[in-house]
C-alpha cells in the first residue's frame, strides 16, 4: 500500500477514535448530570424526604417527640399535647439545630446543639410557636397545648 494510503487509513482511524472519544465523553457527562441532579433531590416542599436514621439512633416522630431532619425542618411540625406535658426534641443529624420560641409564656429557648435531646415542659394552656434561629422560619413549629 502506498505512503498515501497509509496516511488516509490512519486520519480515518484517527477520526474515528475522536467521535468514539465525544461520544463516550457526552454519554458521562450526561451521567454525571443526572446524578448530581438526583443527588440535590427537587423542589416539592409539600412531602419533605426523611434523611435516613443513623445506626444506633431512633427518633419516632410524635407522642411528645419532635425529631430535628437534615432537611431543616421538624417532624412532626405541629403537635397537640396535654397540659404539663414535655416534649422531646432529637437531633441525630449532625447539623446544629436549636428552638427559639415566638409566643410570649412560652418555656425557656433551647440553645444550639448538634446531637442529643432537649425537653421542654409545657405548664399553661396555649398555641406555642417555635422555629429554628439558624435555618429561618421555614424550619419552624407550633406546640398547642390544651
């Protein structure tokens, strides 16, 4: 085969090699796209996702138990109680969380914390409105007490 031929076989080949390369480029970079699109989850505010509970650790929201979720939000984030009641708020997370209440007569602020649990016991009557200092009134709750 003459020098020539050679040459066009091989840019033939060599331009091959470049769209198998593009495609095989788009086809991750599609990938990599969809992923980090499923990564990030989607705007529905409506059904906020439960990050999963972390081994060793349960919080079962309700009677009395408010857990605090990686998503800035509380679960349950309104709860009815009887007067004299505490409720429990649980932080397995890892992201500092607190509640500051907005209703006046409402029982002391819990200060900043990562993990653990904090109560607060509720002694009168009353629709107590709380949120979280850091993450803004979108994480935010109300504790009626009757």
């Amino acid at each position: 085969m003459p020098v020539k031929g050679i040459l066009k076989e091989h840019l033939r080949s060599l331009a091959t090699v470049r769209v198998a390369s593009r495609g095989i480029a788009r086809v991750a970079c599609v990938a990599f796209v969809l992923a980090v699109g499923v990564a990030c989850g989607g705007s529905d505010t409506t059904s906020p996702v439960k990050p999963p509970t972390p081994p060793g650790t349960i919080c079962t929201p309700g009677n009395g138990t408010v857990c605090m979720l990686s998503s800035n939000t509380f679960d349950p984030a309104t709860m009815t109680i009887a007067v004299g009641s505490t409720v429990t708020w649980i932080n397995d997370t890892g992201v500092t969380h607190n509640v500051t209440f907005d209703t006046p007569g409402s029982p002391a602020d819990i200060a900043n914390f990562k993990s653990g649990a904090q109560n607060a016991t509720f002694p009168s009557k009353g629709t107590f409105a709380y949120h979280c200092t850091i993450h803004g009134k979108s994480m935010s709750g109300t504790i009626t007490v009757q």
